[in-house]
C-alpha cells in the first residue's frame, strides 16, 4: 500500500488507478527530498526511517520511492533549474517524468501519469526520448530539448565548487560525470574462500556474483539490493561488503602474515577485517595482528561482532580517549590512517551529499588530517609503513596533506606504488570512480627510514 495524496489529489485530477498511485507516490518522494534539504541529514537516513515507521510500504512501493529519491539527487544538477519551489507543481512532475526516462525505470505506468501531469500546463511538452541514452551527452540533449529556454551541461551534475577543488584533466572530466551519474555495483571481499567459491554459492542463491580481474578475493554483487541477513555465505563470514576502492587501501598496505599493525581511524573496521583476512591467506598463519581505533565505541563494538561472525582472531581494539596514543609508541610494523574527509569520492553512492555539502567540507580538514597523521606516525617502528587514505578526490585532503606530513618528518620517505587499475607508477594514487567502477579513494605509502 501506499500513503494517499489528499492535497496533490485535489491539484491534480486522477482518472485510473495508476494515476491514484503515481499522486501517492508523488507526495511520498517529495517529502523525502525535502527533508533530506531540510534537516541537511543523508537521504540513505531519512528513508530508512521513513520505512521504519511506515512498514505498510510493500517492496515494490519501497523501490518506486527510494529509487526515484536517489536519481533527483543524481540528476539534481539539471533538474534545480526546472523545479525551482518548494511546492508540488507541474514542474515536480516533470522532474520526476524526466529522472524515470533518464535511469529507464520500469514503472513507466506512474512515469506516463507524472509527464501527463506535468503537461497539463501549457508550460512543458515533455515527451519520451525518441532515441537510446546511453551517454550523459545523450541524455543532456534529452533535458535540453525538453526544457528548451534553459541551459544544461553535463558539468552542471557536479557543484562548481567541486571543480575549483579537484585536479583532473580536462579529458578525464567526461568519464568521471558519466560514473558520478551512474549507480555503482556493490562489491564484496571473499573470506575463508575464494572468491571463484564465494562467487558460486552466491550464484546458487540467485545473486548476481563475479570475481573480479583486480583481486584474488574481490567480488561484483551486480546492482540489486540484497538482503545480506539471509546470505549463509554473509552470515558463516565467508562475505564481506567493501567497495572495490576501498579494499586498495588494504592491497596496498600488503601486510605480512606476521606484521602488527594499527588501523588508526577504523570505524566498524572494514579495512581491519581486509588486513587481517590478507594475513591469513598467508603462511605462517596466525602470527600477526590488528589493533583498531576510534574515538567512538560503537563502530569499534561492531568491528568485533564482524572479527566473530568471520571467525578472525588476533584483533583487538583500543579507543581514543584523549590526544595521547592509545597504543605503544614504535611498536608497529604498519599503521593505517584512513583520515576523515569530504567523502567526495564516495557520491556515487550518496549523491544527496553533494547538493547538502559546500566546499568547507573540503577546506576545514586539512588541519585535523595532518594533525591525526602525524600523531599516528609515532606508533610506526623502525623500517615501518606508513599508510594514508582517504575517500576524497581532492588534493585538498590528499596530496597536500602528504607532502605537508614529509616536510615535517623527515624519519619517513614516499614509497612507489603501483595503480592496481592501470598499472602505471605513481607516487601518490588517486583512484577515480571511473578507472573500475569504483568509489573514489586516495592512498600514500610511506616508510620509516630513520
């Protein structure tokens, strides 16, 4: 079932039962994405909540919604020039008519109903495209024909803000709005497996699964939700869900089998378990460990209920508590500090947080990331690696913090690495959404020389 829409009822005249549904589910979207704006919280919140207390929503009524929610945002760089109130009007539905023709939803019997409402006024005449979309070029002519009297570029799908704060070539600015504007797959590690095993029980559960060229344990989920609780492969442990550009970071850390090391900032531990699971594919097993901090206690009790349902041992975890370590100076052979950022190489999964983010999400942390990296370096024993990461794609957060980092602390020296996607030798390596269907990531390695 879906709520009912008194007020859109009464603007809007319905005449069958599709068009009863699709002013419903109007109204439901519509008060989603204004509260994402209004209380500026991640949508991926606001619509669970919403489920939550509105558990009369059937599951296709929840894709309807949830999956129109998520491409306003995508789209949102074209569509604030046509939906410029707050209210729902001829222009709402033309944007919702317009994102369902652009991601080629199947719903096209409420798709049809919001393009007849929109074209009810004399102001749009929006129309089915008359050829395949299979490019941001080709969908930018499909907005600008139908919206004649305004102006549209594909660059408009980022902030312009973002573009002052990113260095990319001009050649590259093409593919990274084409997979900024796309929906990613969701990628999964193989544990205590293989990832051709892992990958095989998956399929004999319905669910699209591949490896994948990149890693040996790597795998493509494919793009359909998936209830993870009711995976056995997820539930014994031999899953877990981590984005391709996220499980570099642990490839390029390549932890010994009998390292310690200390993942600095780890949240529910996601590059633990990855570190941790690189060291046990390798002999001798069982000989290194993993230390994890945060300064909150609840990411950290969740990493150890993850360690448990995998079965890993030799994880321990250790709060922040004050600006002091919390763990032994010079007792690491690696120290990982996946700093916190912008989150900007992450909006493809999150592309409300664009539109509700300005550029100080990038320019304000640069002080606490360099701050965090260098108390940190103190753990690293002599000969160790230094690991920094993050989820930004602006050198902002990235390089300068770096190079910053070494002109302090002449004990460490950057390390060559090789980009695990092209194979090309950097420096420093920025890994963008595009290179294999990823979230965006940067990494630098570094050793103690001194």
């Amino acid at each position: 079932m879906v709520e009912s829409s008194t007020s859109s009822a009464k603007a809007f005249q319905a005449q069958t039962s599709a068009q009863k549904r699709a002013l419903s589910y109007s109204n439901t979207i519509h008060q989603l994405f204004n509260s994402v704006f209004e209380q500026e919280m991640p949508a991926d919140r606001i619509v669970g909540e919403y489920f939550r207390a509105n558990k009369k929503h059937g599951s296709k009524d929840r894709r309807v919604i949830r999956e129109s929610l998520f491409a306003l945002f995508r789209w949102w760089g074209w569509l604030k020039k046509v939906h410029t109130s707050n209210e729902q009007d001829e222009s709402w539905f033309a944007v919702l008519s317009i994102v369902a023709e652009l991601e080629q939803h199947s719903w096209s019997q409420f798709s049809d109903a919001w393009r007849d409402f929109a074209n009810q006024s004399n102001q749009y005449t929006i129309a089915i495209s008359s050829k395949p979309m299979s490019t941001v070029v080709d969908k930018c002519q499909y907005v600008q024909q139908s919206f004649a009297g305004k102006e549209f570029t594909p660059r408009d799908l980022l902030p312009l803000w973002f573009w002052d704060i990113t260095d990319i070539k001009a050649s590259d600015e093409l593919a990274l709005i084409e997979a900024m504007s796309s929906r990613p797959p969701i990628w999964g590690r193989a544990q205590k497996c293989s990832a051709q095993q892992l990958s095989e029980q998956l399929q004999n559960e319905s669910i699209d699964a591949e490896t994948s060229e990149y890693f040996a344990d790597a795998v493509n989920l494919g793009h359909k939700s998936i209830n993870l609780n009711g995976i056995k492969a997820y539930l014994n442990g031999q899953l877990e869900i981590q984005d391709l550009g996220s499980q570099v970071i642990g490839q390029i850390c390549a932890p010994m089998p009998d390292d310690n090391w200390w993942d600095t900032c780890s949240g529910a531990g996601g590059k633990s378990l990855q570190l941790r699971s690189l060291m046990l594919t390798q002999e001798p097993k069982g000989l290194g460990s993993i230390t994890a901090s945060d300064i909150r206690k609840k990411p950290l009790e969740e990493l150890l209920k993850r360690a448990k349902r995998a079965g890993f041992d030799g994880i321990t975890t250790s709060a922040w508590k004050d600006e002091s370590l919390p763990v032994a100076a010079e007792s690491f052979d690696g120290v990982l500090v996946d700093a916190p950022c912008s989150c900007t190489g992450t909006w493809r999964r999150n592309p409300d947080m664009r539109w509700l983010d300005d550029v100080s999400v990038v320019n304000d942390k640069q002080a606490l990331q360099l701050d965090i990296l260098s108390r940190s370096a103190k753990a690293v024993k002599h000969d160790g690696q230094l690991v920094y990461a993050t989820c930004s794609l602006s050198p902002v957060e990235n390089e300068q913090v770096v190079k910053q980092f070494l002109n302090s602390h002449p004990q460490f020296a950057i390390q060559q690495l090789s980009h695990p996607f092209t194979g090309r030798a950097v420096r420093m390596l920025t890994v963008w959404p595009q290179d294999a269907d990823t979230d965006g990531m940067f990494v630098a390695k570094m050793r103690r020389v001194s």
